[in-house]
C-alpha cells in the first residue's frame, strides 16, 4: 500500500516512454514507403487510465490501450517522373509532420520528467518517515 504512489508514476513514466518511441519511429518513417510504394502511416498510442482496486487504497494507473495508425490524408508531391506517381502526376508522401512529431516528442519528455519528480517526491517522503520512526 506504502508504494502504490510510486507505481502510479512509474506507470506514467512508461506510458511516456511509448509515446517518445513511437514519435521517433514515425520521424524515421517521415519519408518512407514500402516495398508497394504505399507510404508509411503515422502510429498514435491511445492511453487509458485503469484504476486498480485489488489493495486498500484504490489507483488509476496509467496503460498504453493500443497503438493505431492516423487516419489523416498523406501528403501530395507534384512528380509526374516518379514511378509511385498516380495518373495526375501526384506522389503519396507519409502523413508524418516532423515540426507535430517533434513537439510530440518534447511533450512527452516534460510528461516523463513530470512523473520522474513525483516519484522522487514520493520516494523521498517515504525514506524522510523511515527517518523518523527510527528516532
């Protein structure tokens, strides 16, 4: 019971980590296409908040849900010389925003430090009341 404010951030500082890499797998993807020439999708991770009764005290916990594609147009390149261009001479380039992703990555990174310093809050709380039951 003592430690489910340390699990409560560590869940949140794993969410974080999924969501940094998946931005980064979709800034590596930003122009890529597959062995078709379909253009690489942009991937979204969904949290959800689950709470965990098991114990005394009740938590929400944070989960990755699942991780879908973005539905969002691609982008249009005029090539009417590229051999993926379609008949009005278009190129479907990946739906990725590497400004968005990047953002994305810089918001998670404050998420994780957000948690990190809770958790060391907690953590230090914890060994300050060890502390004082020693003396």
């Amino acid at each position: 019971m003592i430690f489910k404010g340390l699990e409560v951030s560590l869940t949140g500082m794993l969410a974080q980590r999924v969501r940094m890499d998946i931005a980064s797998s979709n800034l590596a993807n930003a122009n890529s296409t597959d062995e078709n020439g379909k253009p690489y999708r942009r991937k979204v991770p969904i949290f959800e908040a689950v709470l965990d009764s098991s114990g005394d005290v009740p938590v929400y916990r944070v989960k990755v849900k699942k991780i879908v594609e973005d539905p969002s147009p691609y982008r249009l390149r005029y090539d009417p010389s590229s051999p993926l261009a379609d008949k009005k001479g278009y190129v479907k380039l990946p739906n990725v925003d590497p400004i968005r992703e990047m953002v994305d990555m810089m918001s998670a990174m404050r998420s994780y430090e957000a948690n990190l310093t809770a958790f060391n809050t907690y953590k230090n709380s914890i060994l300050n009341a060890i502390d004082i039951l020693r003396a």
